[in-house]
C-alpha cells in the first residue's frame, strides 16, 4: 500500500483523513503544526492527538519529510542544495542569507520545458514536475529554516506550467496553520503562460513576477519562446488592470545582456510599456554559464535604466546577485547537476 504524504497536505485534506475514524479539526490543526512548524518527521512524535490517531496515521500515512542530499556553500554566505524526491527528480535550492532578512529560493520542476536558451535549467531539460510537498520541503527542511522571512519561486521550473502544485504551496506557505509566512513575502516567478498568469491572480495574494528579457516582440520570442503562443503585452496589460492591492506586488524581470536589451531604445520602448502603471521594475545582471558567450550590461549602464525608469514614473531596483560562484543565481540553476 503507497501510504499519503503528509507533508503537502492542507489541513481540509488532513481533517477528511482523520474524520471518518471520529477525530476532530484540533487534532487535524496539532498534525499540521507538527509538520509545517516543527518539522516533524516522526508521527510517533506529534503532540497533542492521541495514540490510537498516532497509530492510525503510521499505517496508513508516512510525514513526506525529507531532506537535500547535497549543498554547496558560496563566498557571500548563500547556499544551493540538492534534493531527490522519492522518485528520483533531482531539483536545486537556494538559502539567501542577508541582514534581517532570509529568503528560500524554490523549484517547482525538476529541469524546464520553456526552452529559453540562456538558462542552465532550460538546457537540463524538462524532468517533472514537483508536487507540492516537494515545494514545501525545500522551505522547511533545510538548515536555518526557522530564520526564513522570504520565499520566491525563482529555481528550476516554470510555476505556471506546474500551476495547481504552486498555488497549493502558496497555500500552505501562506495560512495559519502552515508556515503562516505574509503573502506579501512570497514571490511567484513566470516567462508568462496567460492562462496561468490569469488563474494565479484571481487565486492567490502573492506576489507575481514575470521574465520581460525585451519590450519587442520579435526580439523576445528568440529567447522566450513561449512569446509565440502568449504575447506578453497581453499579459503586461492584464497586470495594469488588475486591481491593485496593498498586500501584492506586480513586477517585471529584465535580465540585461550587454549589447542585446540595453540601448536606449529599449529603455524608450520599457517607458511607453509601462506608462501610467504601477508594475515595479527588477534589472537583473545576465550570469554567463557554459552553454554561451554573453555577458552582462556593465553596472554603470543598469544605474543609467533604472535613473531613467524612476525619473519618468516607474518604480525600479537593481538586484544583486548572490552565489554565483556555486552556480545559485539567476538562470544558473542546474548548471551543476
């Protein structure tokens, strides 16, 4: 008999175990705090349910917690591990430690089917998807996983391909009974699937980022092919309309390449798409890996856009990278395995 994983459960799912056998919504909440707050891997040791639940989940469930089989620690602290799920997929996460804030950057696929030529995780290839309980465990089964104040969905995988898993773990990042994490602390990143884009936010108060790369068309369906079947204009418009919210913030991603999509038509052309508009700019420095000769904008020429985004109304920030010499950063997940 596969027994269920408790670990990606929502506590509805955990009480419709439990419920049949007479137990009561407390002890479906005393289970989840057991395995999303104190990480418990061992039934035997959750407290507060009584034995004859404790010997009815061990047959018939097993906790889903597991840990990463490998790490490697950059020069400025951050830290890539490696997990292998049950069934085999391999997948990467990054612990991003700074100041008063700690951020876990999570995969929700083993590899990629996006097919972006820049990113190390689209040349692995496409292997699976996570479920949520993989998504989950990447948060709270690492070390220092009590210190972590952020999540982003920024490693391997595109969420929006892997839709239902991710806005499950949002779930259980976010709630009360889970990791009770503010969802304006949790960051979903996509190269833009429109259908997915749409659902995540009608479903979910998490902060969504999508992958720009370039403001024209033609230019962006060389490196994002998805471009062909969802233009991202529709999806920019769709971020510009939806109502705004205190508590969710709506970004774009460029990833600036010396040479490629950072002359000053591009910024013109950034400008008029996001005139009027409150949908924040993050640039990204382009992190070379084997498979290309490209490299990125020089740091004078990302102060020069992000002066002239926020001179002309729009809100921008330049990201720092952190532990690219263990292949961590941006588009560089995979790169290793």
């Amino acid at each position: 008999m596969i027994r269920k994983k408790l670990c990606g459960l929502t506590v509805d799912e955990i009480m419709s175990l439990i419920e049949p056998s007479g137990f009561s919504v407390s002890h479906a909440l005393s289970i989840s705090y057991s395995i999303y707050k104190e990480r418990s891997g061992e039934i035997s040791q959750i407290a507060k349910i009584p034995k004859k639940l404790k010997e009815e989940l061990s047959a018939k469930t097993c906790s889903g917690i597991y840990y990463p089989v490998a790490s490697q620690v950059s020069v400025d602290k951050t830290v890539k591990y490696m997990f292998r799920s049950e069934n085999g997929l391999e997948y990467e996460t990054v612990y991003i430690p700074e100041n008063k804030r700690t951020t876990v950057c999570v995969s929700v696929q083993s590899g990629c089917r996006m097919g972006c030529p820049f990113c190390a995780t689209g040349n692995y290839g496409f292997h699976g998807n996570l479920t949520a309980g993989d998504i989950v465990n990447q948060v709270i089964n690492i070390p220092g996983a009590e210190k972590v104040t952020h999540v982003v969905f920024m490693g391997m995988g595109e969420p929006m391909d892997n839709l239902e898993n991710v806005l499950k773990a949002c779930r259980i990042i976010t709630s009360e009974w889970g990791l009770a994490l503010s969802s304006r602390n949790v960051t979903v990143s996509t190269v833009g699937i429109t259908p997915g884009v749409e659902k995540f936010l009608l479903s979910s108060e998490c902060n969504l980022t999508v992958s720009l790369h370039s403001p024209f068309p033609e230019e962006r369906k060389l490196v994002i092919p998805i471009e062909n079947r969802y233009p991202v204009i529709g999806i920019v418009d769709m971020m510009k309309n939806f109502p705004a919210g205190k508590r969710r913030r709506l970004s774009l991603a460029y990833v600036m390449i010396n040479g490629m999509n950072d002359s000053d038509s591009h910024l013109e052309a950034l400008k008029v798409l996001l005139k009027g508009s409150k949908i924040r700019v993050n640039l990204i420095p382009f992190h070379t890996n084997n498979n290309n000769t490209y490299t990125s904008s020089s740091n004078e020429r990302m102060q020069y856009f992000k002066h002239n985004l926020v001179v002309s109304g729009i809100s921008a920030s330049i990201r720092k990278s952190r532990g690219t010499d263990i292949s961590a950063a941006c588009g560089l997940l995979a790169s290793s395995l």
